[in-house]
C-alpha cells in the first residue's frame, strides 16, 4: 500500500520532464510534496518554482558565471555546482529522486541516489545508456526500484506488471517516426532546424526533439529497454506507429499481445511512477485527455525504414559493441546535435559524425564510471575535431 504524501527530489526542475512533474504535484497537492529541487541554468523559473512549491533544499549547475551571479541574487541559499545535485539525490526527507535532466548530467546524482536509498523515476536516457550496467547493478545490489518515466519504457512496464519474464517472446517499443517519416534522401539533405524540430505528436526540448527526427532516441529507447528489463536485444524490436496512441507492446511465448495505450501525454507515465503501485484518477485534473476510439478511427503500423534514419543502426551497434561504444554514442550524438542546432552542420552530417567517431574509438570492456565519462568527452572533442575537417565518414 503506498503511502501518501510522497516527497520527491526532482533533477531538472526547469526541463520539460521536470514541469510536468511540477503539474502532476499541483494537481495531486494531497500525495505529492516537493522538498527538492534542482535546475541547470534556467534561475528565473527556478525561482518560480521555489516560490510555489517551498522545497527545503534548491541546487542549480550554474554552468556560466552569468547563471552563477543570477542564483546568488534570486536564489541565495542554493547550492551550486556539481555538489549541489548530489545534495538533491542524496536528501534524507526525499522518498523518490526524480532524475528529469538530459545528457551526462544526470549520470552521478542518479548512482548518488541508488546509494541513499532513494526510489530512482528516471526519464534520463543517457544514464541507462552509458552506464546501464552500473546503474542496475548498483540498484540490485541497494534493493532501490528504478522506475521508468519515458512513455515507452513506461508502457512496457505497466505491460508486464504481474507478468513472468522468462514468458515474454519480444518487447515491441513503438515510434511515430518523427517529422521525415516520408522524406527522401534529397529532402533530408536540405532539412533545417526549424523543421526538425517540428515533431508531430511529441512536445519536448530541442535535444532529444532531434533526436526523435534522426531516430536516434528510439535506438537509445532499445539499451534503456534491454538494462531496465534485462531482455537481450534480439528480443526488442521497434515499429513505427505514426498515431502515438499504442506506446508500446509485449508479447509472449504463448502468442499474446499486451498494449498500454493512450493519447499523447507524458503526465501519464510520470504519474504512474510517482504512485505506483497506486493509480490516480486523473479525469478532472486536465493532465490526461480521455481516448475516445471511434474517434481514433485507424492505427497504422510500419516497419523501420533504416537505411533513411542510420542514427538509430549506430545506436544498435554500439550496443552490440558494448563496453564504452555507447558512451562515445551518446558524447557524439550531444555534440552533433548542438552542432546542427547552431547552423553549423547539415543534417545528415549528424549521422555522418556519429560513425566517423565510432570508428576511431577504441572501447574499454566493462568501464568504471570515469571511463564511462571519459569516453563520452573524447567523443565530444572528437566530434569538434572532425567537423572542421574533412576527415569524414561519408
């Protein structure tokens, strides 16, 4: 039986995870109650939400001595740098660590959790991804559930609720495609910011929007699928469902298919992971639109097309690589990423540096959480390096 209210120390406050974390506590006041928060540079809506919400402990990255200045004027008592996240994952009062933050970022506060103690509601890939070895077997090792908020991985998991899994055949992780769904290589060629980040069914932030146009997120979505459930990768498959209605399936030995469905909302998986195992009505909370089927009327299935979107073949091998391959992917992909946001490669090119990098990389097996990091930086700087030259892959 859970009890209520559940206090939460959330990473990321500022991010779109983290405000609509901040939604499900304003509609839930009588189960849910704030005593953390932390942000990376974004002090003005911290602020906000320090106001509102009253946590006792407030931490900001301040990553610019601009940010740095700003929270000592508006936020005086928070904690800054590195440390200061720590303290948030670390906070005795705090039942659950909600780790909403995007990149390497959210790597040490989560292991700092798992060591406290903490329930661990993750929505941050690159965690699971570079280091989904030591997080798990961290989390084995403290008895600490870690509990999944993507949508996806969210899914799943209500899917298998109740279920043995040595009785499941495949995991089916569902993606809407993106906004290039039906472009042609010509048309990916001349693909600008503006576009990509015109997702069609999905409202997120720049990065991982990018990522959901590359389809790099849904081949991180399948190593966060294969550490969060252990089930090797040959039994996760992914299917484009352009809708975004069926999140995603499990099927078992005996044939049968589970779905978790719903409209778009990623209230609902946050919800679920701040009460589970309770379930909250959220009818007249505005938070989730009701699914009216006839309305629906058709839901298409597609297979992957994945010679048009290679981000996600190289998300599969540096799985099948393993050791710190995934790391370079992930410290690749983040710097790619900016580096198409900021007008300075082409679309394509993302891709084309993402396996130039992985080609040059040489892979520690096993690697502890400074080689994980480690791995990742060489792999930003790598991509710098190469996308002022002309060395290559194309």
């Amino acid at each position: 039986m859970t009890t209520f209210p559940r206090r939460i120390a959330l990473l990321g406050s500022t991010g779109s995870i983290g405000r609509q974390t901040l939604d499900v506590v304003r509609r839930f006041p009588d189960h849910f109650q704030v005593v953390a928060l932390a942000a990376r540079s974004n002090v003005t809506l911290l602020a906000q939400q320090v106001q509102e919400f009253h946590p006792s402990l407030v931490a900001c990255f301040a990553d610019t001595q601009g940010v740095e200045q700003a929270v000592r004027t508006q936020l005086p008592e928070a904690i800054l740098g590195p440390q200061g996240l720590l303290a948030v994952a670390t906070y005795a009062d705090a039942d659950i660590f909600v780790a909403a933050t995007s990149g390497l970022m959210g790597l040490q506060p989560t292991l700092a959790a798992i060591g406290a103690g903490k329930t661990v509601a993750i929505a941050n890939k690159e965690t699971l991804v570079m280091a989904g070895h030591l997080v798990m077997n961290a989390a084995h090792r403290a008895h600490v559930a870690i509990l999944p908020i993507d949508s996806e991985h969210s899914a799943i998991w209500q899917c298998l609720h109740g279920e043995s899994k040595s009785e499941i055949r495949r995991l089916i992780l569902t993606a809407s495609g993106g906004p290039f769904r039906r472009a042609s290589l010509e048309q990916l060629r001349a693909v600008t910011v503006e576009q990509a980040l015109a997702h069609p069914t999905w409202r997120m932030g720049a990065k991982i929007t990018i990522d959901s146009a590359t389809l790099m997120n849904k081949g991180l979505e399948v190593l966060e699928a294969h550490w969060l459930f252990d089930v090797p990768y040959e039994q996760i498959e992914v299917v484009v469902h352009p809708e975004s209605i069926v999140h995603s399936m499990v099927e078992f030995i005996d044939g049968s298919l589970k779905m978790q469905a719903s409209l778009p909302s990623m209230h609902l998986p946050i919800m679920h992971a701040l009460a589970y195992p309770t379930r909250l009505p959220s009818a007249e909370t505005g938070l989730v639109r009701d699914l009216h089927w006839p309305s629906v009327a058709h839901l298409n299935f597609e297979e992957l097309d994945i010679p048009r979107f290679p981000c996600f073949r190289l998300a599969l091998e540096a799985a099948r690589l393993s050791g710190t391959y995934p790391s370079a992917l992930v410290g690749a992909d983040e710097e790619a990423v900016e580096l198409f946001l900021t007008g300075q490669i082409g679309f394509l090119e993302i891709a084309e540096l993402i396996e130039a990098v992985l080609e040059r990389h040489q892979s520690i097996s096993y690697p502890d959480i400074a080689a994980t990091i480690e791995a990742s930086a060489w792999a930003r700087a790598m991509v710098r390096t190469l996308s002022k030259s002309s060395v290559r892959h194309i």
